[in-house]
C-alpha cells in the first residue's frame, strides 16, 4: 500500500469571528473542496481534533461535522488530546488510508476559543492539568510553561533577549502568511517589555487566543490523481503520551516527542538532518527551543538558536527552517485546528504556494504537535514531495 | 492479518462512588491484568472512551490513564462521541491489532457522572444535543428520546406497557450479574407507575446515571496465546453518523445503525439471523425496540417483542437474547465505559463466564453501541467464538 497523501486543504481565518465553531469549518471545508467533487461523493470518514466542549457546549464534533459537509452515514468521530487534537485527526485519516480502511479521510480540527463558554480559554485550557496534582493549586498553562522556560534558562545558555528573538523571527514570519492571525513584524524590545505574563514569559512569548478551523483531506495517491491538485505524500506519523503532570516529568526534556518524532523518521526513511521546514509548536516562544532540542534539529542546550540563521547556529545544528507560517505565536493556534493548520503550512512549502515565506527547495517538512504541558501527549508527521512506491 | 481477540476485560463497580474517574479504571484495569504481564510489558496503546470533561474538569484522558497504567511513550489518546465512546475506543484497538499497527490496544472508558462538575449529567448530556437547532430549547435525553418513543408507539403496534416489559426483562436480567448498578428485580406495574420523566417515559424507562469504568485488552490471536485466558473474536466492526439534530432524522428509522451493523456482519460473514446474544444500547426501553429492528433482529413494528420468549415473538424475529447484562438499563450506563461494558457482557456469555445468566451455545454476539439521541453515532461490532485463519 503506497504512502497516503494530502490531496486538499482549507481554513478558516484564525482570530475573534463571529462564526460558530461549525460555519468557520465550513469555510476550511469549502476553501479544501473548491473544484473539487462534493465531499459526499469523496469522504469515506471524518476525524475531528477539538479541545473544549466548554466553549460552545458542543460534543460529538465528528456527527456535526461530518453532517455539517454533507455526509451521512459514515464513520465520524471526535478525538481528543487538548492542543495535540489536530494532529490526532489527521493521524487517523493517514493511518485510515495506509491500511486500506478508507481511500479517502477528512481530518479536521475546530475551536471557538473567544466564546467564552463555561469559564474561558484560561480554564477551559486548565482541565489539560492533572485535576489532582495541579489543577487545585490554580496553575494556568503560561503559569506552567514558565517553570519549564525558568529551568531551561538555568541550564542553556540561553537569555530571556533569546527566547524574545523566537517571537520575533515568527512575527517576521506571519507577515507573509496571509492565514496569520497576526501578520504583524514586531521587534525584540517590544516582546522584551511586553507585559509580564509569568515570569520569564511575557506577553509576545504566549500563543494568542483565536478561533479557527482547518480541513485536510487526505486519500490514496491514485484517487487524488483524479483531481487537479498537487499532493504532498505523508511517509511518517508517530505519537507518544507521557505524564500528564509536569512534576512527574524532567522538565526540560520533552522525552515523549522524541519517540514521536523517532517513530516518524522511522517511517519515512529519513532523519532530522533531511527535514527542511518544520512546525514545531511554539505556544511558548521555550517550546520552539525545547522541541528543536527533542527532535533532533539542534544539539542539547542550544535549540533557542532557531531564530538563527543556519550558518550563525552552534555546530550540530540542521539547517531546518522552523515556524514558517509564523507558527502557533503569530499565525495562531486555535487549539483543535492547530495541528492541521500545521500540516496545511507543509503543505504550502512542498507544493510551491507558499508565496514569499518559501523555503527554496523544500522537500521534506516535519510536523509537532502536542497537548497538554509540553510532553504529555506528542504527535509528530513527516511529510514529503516524494511519491512512495 | 488474524482477526483480532479480546485477552482480558476488567470493571469497576457500577453507581455512586467515592472513587475519582482514574481510580475507578485502576479498578477495571487491575482485574483485566489479574495474573497477566504487567501492561507496560505489553500495550503499545491506549484509547480512551470519555463523553465530558465537565464531571471533573479533566480532559486529556488518554495521557491520564496510560500513565495509571503504568505506561510511558506509547500512543494515548481521548475519543468521544457522546455514549459512544467506549465502542469507539475498541474499534481503534480492533482496527491497529488488525492492520498490524501494534501487538496489544488497550480500550477502556470512564466516566464519573455523579462528580457533579459544571451543571451535573443532565447538561453534560444535553452538549450531545444541536447547539443552534436543540439545545436551545432547553431539551433533555429523556425528552429527546421520549418523541421517539411517542412516534414509535404511534406507529407501531406497541403500548407502554410493552417497553415496562423491557424494564422487568433487563431488571431480572441484572439479579444475574454481579456487575449490574440495579440487580433488583421489578413488575411490569412497578415500571408503569414510576414517576413520569417524559411521556411516555417513566422512571423505570430510563438508564440510570452512574460512575464506571472498563478495560479491554485487544490483541492478537498469537500474543493472546502466551496467556492463560480464553479469547474471543473480534469479527466485525461498523460505525455510522447521521444528522445530530433529532427533527432532522425519520424518528424510528435508525438509519445510521443499519449501516453499522451491515458493515459489522459483512465483515463478520454472518448474517443477524446467527447472532445469539446481543447489547443494544438500551439506554431507554423504546431504544431496545428501535435498535432491534434497525439490526435486523425484528421485523418492522415489532421489535418492542424483545421481551418475549423467541416462540413468542412474530414471525421473522431472530432468536436473539437481548441485554443479557441487564442492558443499560440495569447493568448500568457510565456513558464513557458503556462500548466496552458491552463488550465484556459479550466476552462472558462467549467464553462461559456469564454464569447463571449464560445464553446456552452461544457462539456469536452482537454490539450496538450508540450516542447523542438513537443514530446520531452508532458503532457495531461482532464478537464470535471461531478464530480466524
């Protein structure tokens, strides 16, 4: 069986909407599906990655968005692992195709983040927190990232001017992404004085709040040669869960999404080194340090170099581009759509529509995702312009 | 590829506990490994059926409950689709043991639905239900499910007194089992004269609310080898969605259910005529009678004859015993583990372990597992005593 592909993509715009959840997918749906048949005719299964049902007081995202396209009847389903939901979906859709369940797999991913809901972002975001070690003691996921971004400066040699640097080169990024919720440059003393967050964290190290929904479909190569649309192959998907509870973990080693991206790799016959462009979710501008750490682009200690151009990183360092779309920081992260707006920027790279934010020559992209603080659940892709046996 | 098998199963009590959701599947998981190797020993994943995360303000259930498990690095994920999402966890195990993406899945689902949380089961439940078109109205299961049973009483030639009937089946079907939340025998009258919920449902209609989890061990008929446990077959699996929003759906055709048992007993090489035993989400009497016909047990109008002796019932109706368990109604329906305590019934009446409520030469069971109201999500399986080549 030949290695699935990415036949179609689509999103919505990322930001405060006045859509529901379920019109902003059917603008992601209707940007992946246009000249193309109906869903109907195509979809043999609908994966959707959501966060919260906190938000809309909406579950069961599988049935209402696959009835939300047009589908009856088939297999729908919701999956979940907080912010690494979108890369869950699209795991299945690719594990869906690669073993003959299903010729072609909608993966997609909602979150109506700014509805408000039970009690907001900020707490719908805490139940990622194991409920008997650190939810009680009122811990908030910035709250949380800055123990690790505390310990990470203690042991690299890294600054705060460092990880400002991350924000920025993602910042530049986004301006020329026009997906970005902030397509806006901004330089390294306004993060640096932006409004403490948690300390070390400021206000332009955080991820903003947004809605948004994305749509990837992904079929068996032969089917998507009927439509007249480049593809980009998926050789390699791996997934790892870990604690839930940062105190149960070494906070500065993100194990679990070094045995995803391992398993990835694996699949796809490659390693770090062949990967050109990759996303690597910077909620916090520290997770793009760390997770360049875990996956094997940057040797221990050194991965807040990614701001660096290849030339000016410590030895060891690949030449990988990170964060293209601007990443989680400045193109958005509506957490259940996160993952495929990930897979929708590899997608632009490998097939020539990424505008002015290409990487010239990219051929290999690699994708991580996770949920919940840093390693609890992990989710990484490979994906590639070759077309597998 | 061997079908896969189900080598262990596990419960934790069923009803109000004292118990937080994880200890409650420590419970199940501890008599699922009882005498085997140590989980983290053998599973290489973990699915997790979870409906809310409003009960206890947790998500992120597949990272919680591998790491109660013992279990670090290996896939773990939540998947929901309301009452569901037990049969959809075994699903993912049958469908990654089948196509050789591992050796062993662990599917288990919780629920803690007496935690209270936000605003309690009845508005945990109603997040199942169309937020624009449903929800709104302020309508509940019970008052969903209770146009169902108005229609079906309506169309068919069934009385009130004929889904009481049900109850007294799967009530003294429950004195049977030692897993059951309600093991309490009751009359027809006692049904009948319960407190009103819904015209024309009654107390004694409705599945009760309760805590429970389950633990599903699946793997393949070679690793099942190596344990001193029988086995039984996964032979089928089908799932379906339908529309979410009840007014748009025929209100007794089931139709999604159909689908998922067609493609279960296609997959399976029987017909609905060899089943022996079967679950059918019972989560109100008049379900019974609407699932029994949309799997072809009975024909149309007369599945409310569940209850009877098969010589009884009219002609074209299967031999099939229904809700050994006591069913939903009163083994119990901790929505999250509902998929996988079905599954068990099924592993016990298969394997001799059904005791004196054993269905004598039962050799092929069937599952319907549903959620949101009747065919908004529907999941099918068939469970044989024959191995596979």
């Amino acid at each position: 069986m030949p290695d699935p592909v990415i036949a179609a993509v689509g999103a919505s715009p990322i930001g405060r909407t006045d859509l529901p959840g379920r019109d902003l997918f059917s603008v992601a749906l209707g940007e992946a599906f246009d000249g193309l048949p109906d869903p109907a005719d195509i979809v043999e299964a609908v994966y959707v990655g959501n966060q919260s049902e906190s938000y809309e007081h909406q579950i069961m995202h599988g049935t209402l968005l696959a009835e939300w396209a047009g589908l009856r009847h088939v297999p729908a389903e919701r999956v979940e692992g907080c912010a690494a939901a979108g890369a869950l979906a699209l795991r299945h859709a690719v594990k869906d195709v690669r073993n003959g369940e299903h010729d072609a797999v909608l993966a997609c991913g909602v979150e109506k983040m700014t509805a408000g809901g039970t009690g907001g972002a900020t707490d719908a975001l805490s139940a990622a927190f194991d409920r008997a070690i650190e939810q009680r003691s009122g811990v908030t996921a910035p709250s949380q990232y800055a123990l690790l971004a505390q310990r990470y400066l203690h042991e690299a040699d890294a600054t705060e001017r460092d990880l400002a640097e991350i924000a920025v080169k993602n910042h530049d990024n986004a301006t020329r992404n026009p997906r970005a919720q902030f397509p806006k440059a901004v330089d390294v003393e306004t993060v640096l004085e932006s409004d403490p967050v948690a300390p070390p964290l400021k206000l332009f190290d955080c991820a903003p709040v947004g809605d948004g929904a994305a749509a990837v479909l992904v079929t068996t190569p032969e089917l998507a040669g009927e439509f007249d649309r480049p593809t980009v192959t998926v050789a390699g998907t791996g997934a790892s869960a870990n604690n839930i509870a940062v105190a149960e973990r070494n906070m500065t080693e993100i194990a679990g999404a070094e045995v995803a991206a391992e398993t990835a790799y694996e699949e796809a016959g490659v390693d770090a080194a062949a990967v050109d462009v990759a996303e690597v979710h910077d909620a916090f501008t520290v997770c793009e340090a760390l997770l360049s750490e875990a996956v094997g682009f940057a040797p221990e200690g050194t991965g807040y170099q990614s701001y660096l151009p290849p030339e000016e990183r410590a030895d060891g360092w690949t030449d990988v581009e990170l964060s293209t779309s601007g990443g989680l920081k400045a193109r958005g992260h509506p957490i259940g759509a996160t993952g495929l707006l990930q897979a929708i920027e590899a997608y632009e790279q490998l097939t020539g529509a990424a505008g002015d934010r290409a990487v010239e020559g990219a051929d290999t992209a690699f994708l991580l995702n996770e949920g919940g603080v840093a390693d609890a659940v992990t989710v990484a892709h490979v994906l590639t312009t070759e077309v597998s046996p």
